[in-house]
C-alpha cells in the first residue's frame, strides 16, 4: 500500500488509493514557514485495524524531518500518536 503526497505550499495532504478511490487521509495545513498544523486523520472502514493511521503519521514525520518543520497537531488523533511515540517529539513545536 503506498502513501501517497500532496503538497502546494500552503496545505497538503498524505491518503491512501485503494482502486483509484482515497480511504485513508491525513491533512495539514502550514503555520508560518517552518511549522505544519496536523488538522485531520481519516481512515476508511475497509482500512481500519491495520495501522493506516500511524504510517500516514509516520510519512508526515518523515516529511517534516526533510523540510525541517515542526508541527502543532490540533487533529485528536494526531496529537495522541505525538504523545505516545515519542521518537517523534523532535517534531512537535
């Protein structure tokens, strides 16, 4: 399953394609120059159990890591992974 990315400088967005359709999706929006706002996580029922939303999460750190930004995640789901893993915390703003 690939993560796909979408970016234009002002939101963006990581999903995942199943048959051409997006069930899975992470949004966030840029604060500033050198921080993102994670604002939404979403997973589709098709998908959900395995984990979706930690590697679209994991793709954003990843991202953020290469373009040195920070992020201020408001999504609840978001928020929660940046807390528990937290070899992600160099991340958080």
């Amino acid at each position: 399953m690939k993560i796909e990315h979408e970016d234009n400088g002002k939101k963006g967005k990581f999903y995942i394609l199943v048959d051409g359709k997006q069930e899975a999706e992470m949004t966030y929006v840029y604060v500033g120059d050198d921080k993102i706002n994670i604002d939404h996580t979403e997973v589709s029922d098709k998908l959900k159990g395995q984990g979706i939303g930690y590697k679209l999460i994991e793709a954003s750190v990843e991202f953020m890591r290469d373009k040195n930004l920070k992020t201020i995640p408001t999504c609840s789901y978001a928020k929660a992974v940046f807390e528990k893993k937290t070899e992600y915390s160099d991340r958080l703003a």
